[in-house]
C-alpha cells in the first residue's frame, strides 16, 4: 500500500509541474492572462487586500508563531506534562491503514507550514532562492496531502462528530490545567482533538483550493465569475485572503496538536506510530471509551 501510495503521488507530482511548463504562469504572460487586470471594476477587493496584506496579516502569523508555542511553554512550566508508563497492557487501536494516512497528513504539515512562514516573510529572508524554493516545496507537498484529506476525513468521521460529553470536557479543557490524574470523560477522541478534526479536514480543504487558485493565476473559473460578478484579479485576491485568514487556525491547531501529543502527554505520539494505546493514558483522558474497551474485554 505505501509503495503504492508514493507511486500515486510522484506521478500527480510530475502532472503539476507538466502543467506548470505549458501554463503561462511562469512566463512573461503571468499578469496578462489575469482577466481584467487593472480594468475599471477589477478592483473592488483591491483597498482590502492591500490593507490586510501590507499591515495584517504578517503580524498575526508573527503572533501565532510566538503566542502559542510561547503559552504551551508556560504551561509545561507550570503544570509539566502527563506521564504514564507505557509498559502495561496496550490496545491496538489504529492499524496500518490508519497510520500510513495520517503520517502522510503530518509530513506534509511539516513542510507546508514551515515554508509557508517563509512566504508570509519572504521580505524578512530577502527573496531570491530560499523563497523560491520555500513556494515550491509548498506546492509539492500539497499533492500528497490532498491525496489523503478525502480518506483522513472518512475513516474518522464518526468518532469526530461532537457529543454533549464534549461540552464538559471544553469545560475543564480536558484536565490540562491540572497536576492530578483524575478520569476524563471522553470517547476516542477527545474534544480537541475532534476540534482539530475539522480544522485540518475542512480547513485543509479550503486551503487545498484557495492555494491552487493563487497557484494557477490563468486558470479560469467562469463559474465563480458568473456567481460573484469578480474579476480574476479579484478572485485571486480574495482566494489570498481565505488561505491568510484559515492559515492562522491551522497554524495554531497544529501546534497545539503537536505539543499535546508530543509534550503534554509523554508517549502520546508513539499511538499513531506503532498503532498501540497504553492502557492508563487511555483510562484517564478517554474514560468513556475505556469503559467499552474494558466491557468488550480489551482491557
């Protein structure tokens, strides 16, 4: 399956660049083909986007980068990490399939967001190469992420729909502001963790298509023009503006994700490894799905 699935994504990654080499959006031609450019009524998102672009939106990403990672730390400071001890029974709770997907989904993360920093403050780093490089790594690790959002998003659907025990889990924000090791009411996934369920789906989807936007100017879209009576100038625009705004939430999910599979609770991140779930981490921060692992003689 995973030489499969790596032959699947070198030939989608050889289609991109194929289409790349006969689209016009590496030439002379980039700004031409851009239907209306600089036309009366091709303008109307312009004073917006110059705004949000040129004041907004590398100051918000500077604070995502430094708030998030900067509270966790405090946090790891004051209440320190979970530890359990990861020597007792396991389940085995995500098979191969499982964990071949999302590996794909945290790999590509991994690239994507890191190079789209460098975009964001391609200033900061003077342009030239490292940019570039950084706006094409960006694109090519899309592919494989796109090739496995559909997929993450099916065989998690059911455990990542929301239940009224998440209500009380957000309430106590799933005992992280706390030293002790008391039960947590929460199924196989907690709360946050179906939070970041559908941030990654559903934003990693918009992004998916506002990035590709942006990265094919000259495709035209007369749907989209019809519907919103924008011009393509406007439309790459607002397309700029959704991946801005929906980067933001990503950006700090995954690093809320990151630090709580990997800091808060030490050993969490070896689950989507090896496919096993220690018995005690899974009785305390996921008690009701303990419960029917234990009535179902799994633990």
């Amino acid at each position: 399956m995973r030489k499969n699935l790596m032959m699947i994504i070198a030939a989608l990654s050889l289609s991109t660049v194929a289409y790349a080499t006969e689209s016009q959006i590496w030439g002379e031609m980039r700004i031409q083909n851009i239907l209306e450019y600089g036309k009366e009524g091709s303008t109307h998102l312009g004073p917006l986007f110059t705004l949000l672009q040129n004041k907004y939106f590398a100051w918000i990403f500077l604070g995502v980068l430094i708030g998030v990672p900067g509270a966790f730390y405090i946090h790891y400071l004051i209440i320190g990490p979970k530890v359990f001890p990861h020597s007792a029974k396991k389940y085995y709770a995500f098979n191969l399939y499982n964990r071949i997907i999302h590996q794909v989904a945290a790999i590509s993360f991994l690239v994507i967001i890191p190079t789209g920093f460098i975009i964001v403050f391609g200033e900061f780093f003077g342009g030239g190469t490292l940019v570039r490089m950084a706006k094409n790594l960006h694109g090519i690790f899309t592919i494989p992420f796109t090739i496995v959002v559909i997929p993450m998003a099916l065989m998690w659907l059911k455990e990542a729909l929301f239940n009224f025990a998440d209500v009380k889990w957000f309430m106590i924000l799933g005992g992280y502001l706390s030293k002790e090791k008391k039960p947590i009411l929460a199924d196989k996934f907690n709360a946050g963790q179906k939070m970041w369920y559908w941030v990654a789906i559903l934003g990693g989807i918009t992004m998916i298509l506002s990035g590709a936007f942006m990265f094919f100017l000259d495709f035209k879209m007369q749907m989209l023009h019809d519907l919103t009576g924008l011009s393509q100038i406007d439309l790459l625009r607002a397309a700029a503006i959704i991946h801005n705004v929906m980067g933001f939430a990503i950006v700090a999910m995954f690093i809320t994700h990151v630090y709580m599979s990997m800091f808060a609770i030490k050993g969490a991140v070896h689950s989507i490894i090896t496919g096993y779930v220690e018995e005690e981490e899974v009785k305390i921060l996921h008690s009701t799905w303990y419960k029917k692992l234990r009535d179902q003689g799994k633990f």
